[in-house]
C-alpha cells in the first residue's frame, strides 16, 4: 500500500446463510413434530462439526452482502457511502472495522480506526458517561494520560456534564449517540467510520458532527461517512460511492453519484410487499403531477392505508430535492378536530393535492408518514415516490432554475374513499391460507 492510501479493497466480498422455513401444515401430528425437531438437531450438529454458522429453517439459501467491490481511499479524504437499505453499505463498514470478516477478496487498513455504527457502540450500559469515556477511549487503544487531556473537550462537546456520573443505560438515544460520537471523534484515530447514527440527535447536534468530521479532514484524517441525507454527503464528501446490491455502481464527485443514485430511485408508484404488524399502515401509494389547462401545477397524492382498528391518524408529507434538501410539506388530521381524520377497519384511499407552482424545474422525492398526533409513529416510507417538473417552455424561462425555496402547508385538501371493511381482507386472506 503507498503512503498515500489508508485503506484499499481489492475483490472484497461477504456472503451470509439465510434460513427458510418450508410452509407447515396448518394442523401437525406428534411425531412430525418429533421427526422434524430430530432432523434439526442433527443438522445443527452436523454444520457445527463442519465449522459453518448455525442457521435456522429447514433449508438455507447463500447471500452476499457484498461482491466484488475495489475502492481505495486516501488520507485526509472524506469518502461517501450511500444507496438503498440493503444495498451492502453497513456490512462493507462492519469489516473496515474488523467487525466481521470478509469472505473473500482482502481489505487493508493503515491506522487506528474509530467506529460510530449505531447508538452506543462500545458502551457498557451499567457503566456512567464518566467510566465509558474511559473504556471507549481504552478499546480504540489510547492511553490514559491521552483521554485524561481530552476528557473536558469530550465532555463538552457531548453535552452531558450534568448526567456525567449517571449509568448511560438511563441516557435517552440523544444523550447516548451524542457522547459515544464526542469519544469516537476527540480520540485523535486515523480513520473515522460513520454510520447513519447521526440521524438520532436534532438538528444543531448534526450540524455540529459534521464540523467536526470537516475539522477531522482538515487535520489530515479520513472520514468513511455513510448517510442518507444526500446534502451532508454533497457538503463533506471529496468523493463517494454508491453501493447497489453489494456492488459498486458508480464511484467518482458526490454530485455525479448522487445524480446516479437518484435516476435508479424511487418510483411513481409502490405497493408494499410486506405488512408491518401495526395498527395501520400503507398499503400502496402514487403520485401524479397535473397541469390544468388554465391554472398552475398541482400535486396529488393517492395514498391507501389498511386500518385495523378504528384510529384518528395523521398522514403527513414530505417533499424533497434531487440532494435531499426539503422543499414542502403537508399533511392531514395532524392539528386535532379542525380537519380529523376517522378511518373505520378496513382499506381506505385518502387523495390529497398541494399547489405546487413555487417549485423549479427538476427531480423531486416524497417521504410518508402515519402517525397518531403526538403519540407515536405508526409507519413510515422513505423517499418511496418520485415525481419530475419540466415546464420551461410553458413557463418561457430561458434558463434553468435551481429549487432554493418550496412550498410549506399544514392541511391541504384531501377527499377520502372507503374502498373495502377489514372483514373482506381478514377473510380473502384467511381463504388463500387455506388453500
């Protein structure tokens, strides 16, 4: 490896096994049960005799994480790892961090590495902010007079001088991911690896992680920073990565791969595959931009939710541009019995539609959200659609313009449709069970 370069991947792949239990009888006899209990505990003791990893289920199924993926990083660069959930970029860091072993290909790393995977890695729960300082400190293999003289700059950084001899199992997620960032970033690594963990604390806190892993750069340190929020990526990143299936799909400046990752996104449509064991979740949802003969463009919304109890949701809106930054917002039933939404057991369509002539030319994502006001979250989608505006020359503009303001709404219209009662889905899926 030259001097220059801190960590190279060369053919770098990470295969897991995956267990699938074979679809059961709806009524078993005892000594299927038995037969099936034997088999397993045979086959158990067979693959820990081979030294492979135990898997439940009846059959198993080769899974790579990742494959194939070479990349180097130099010092003092700030490198972004983004793409879809599942794409491989958790896993890719786990083995930078000498986590988890790779399977084949080989990973190189020169210097000392400091790890933020998720909210309070390397913390012992019983322990206080004050003896966590000190062990975190002790496992990235700094000495003591080392944390002693960083001790005060970590303390305050965190913001948790109060709760400082207080066990970090009573510290709320904030306090928690605050104080194991403050320790993984004043530690002096060589390397900083950066999970999505920063999405925990509020706004001022993440502006002030990202200084501070700019400052780390400066200093001639490198930042793996994986992320969501495509402008963070944009601001810190000198280049980054888009990680699709395992494999590296583009690789080059933050602005290109973002671009790239954005085309291959979300589409104007979805229906869910799988349903969340809540009390009420999306079923599918779509968008369509329409443009009236006479009048401006407008957004509307079809967004179908399955109830499985009679609730008073709220279904808010999320519009963002092609790097992430928010543009618009909406929602229903969120600001109590001035526009209440009932929704009876069952499916129901709610179609709302915004006004959304203020927005420039250009590629915009949508996040949706199910909640009960002020109680809790009952589900949620991720830049699940997508929409495009093209009307420079219906406009007559002669350039195009960038988005830097959007709309912002707290009710808009909506017209909601019962579609079917909780009965007929129970008892359609109920029949396909059967069969």
């Amino acid at each position: 490896m030259s001097g220059d370069v801190v960590i190279r991947a060369e053919a770098l792949g990470k295969k897991y096994l995956i267990g699938h239990e074979s679809r059961r009888e709806r009524y078993t006899a005892l000594r299927d049960v038995l037969m099936r209990t034997a088999r397993d505990a045979w086959r158990r003791t067979a693959d820990m005799a081979r030294g492979r990893a135990i898997v439940a289920g009846d059959t198993t199924e080769e899974f790579w994480a990742l494959r194939g993926v070479d990349f180097e990083v130099r010092r003092g660069e700030v490198l972004g790892v983004i793409g879809r959930n599942g794409a491989g970029k958790s896993t890719l860091l786990k083995i930078l961090s000498r986590i988890t072993e790779p399977s084949e290909g080989r990973v190189t790393v020169a210097g000392r590495v400091a790890s933020l995977l998720e909210v309070g890695t390397g913390f012992h729960p019983e322990l206080t902010g004050r003896e966590n300082i000190y062990l975190n400190g002790a496992i990235l293999g700094m000495t003591q007079a080392e944390i002693r003289r960083k001790f005060d700059e970590i303390v305050a950084f965190a913001e948790v001088e109060r709760f400082l001899d207080t066990p970090v199992k009573r510290y709320s997620s904030g306090m928690y991911v605050r104080l194991a960032f403050a320790v993984a970033a004043h530690l002096e690594p060589e390397i900083m690896v950066v999970d999505e963990v920063l999405a925990v604390g509020d706004a001022e806190f993440q502006k002030k992680c990202l200084g501070k892993m700019s400052d780390v750069a400066k200093d001639g340190r490198t930042v793996l920073f994986v992320s969501h929020n495509m402008g963070a990526v944009l601001n810190l990143c000198s280049r980054a990565i888009l990680l699709q299936a395992g494999a590296i799909q583009a690789h080059g400046v933050p602005s290109e791969v973002i671009a790239a990752h954005l085309q291959s996104a979300a589409p104007a449509s979805v229906m869910r595959d799988v349903e969340p064991k809540t009390a009420a979740y999306i079923s599918q949802c779509s968008v369509t931009v329409q443009r009236p003969a006479q009048g401006q463009a407008r957004l509307q919304l079809a967004v179908e939710i399955v109830a499985r109890q009679r609730l008073s949701p709220a279904v808010e809106f999320a519009v963002r541009d092609a790097v992430g930054n928010p543009v618009g917002w909406g929602t229903v039933g969120a600001l109590g019995d001035a526009n209440k939404l009932d929704l009876e057991p069952g499916r129901t369509q709610l179609v709302m539609t915004h006004d959304i002539s203020q927005l420039a030319d250009g590629r915009y994502r949508i996040s949706l959200l199910l909640s009960r006001p002020d109680i809790e979250y009952i589900d949620r989608l991720e830049d699940c659609l997508e929409f495009t505006l093209d009307e420079s020359p219906a406009k007559g503009a002669h350039r195009r313009l960038h988005q830097r303001w959007g709309f912002g709404s707290f009710e808009v219209p909506y017209v909601l449709h019962t579609v079917e009662p909780l009965e007929n889905i129970e008892g359609r899926r109920t029949s396909v069970e059967a069969s």
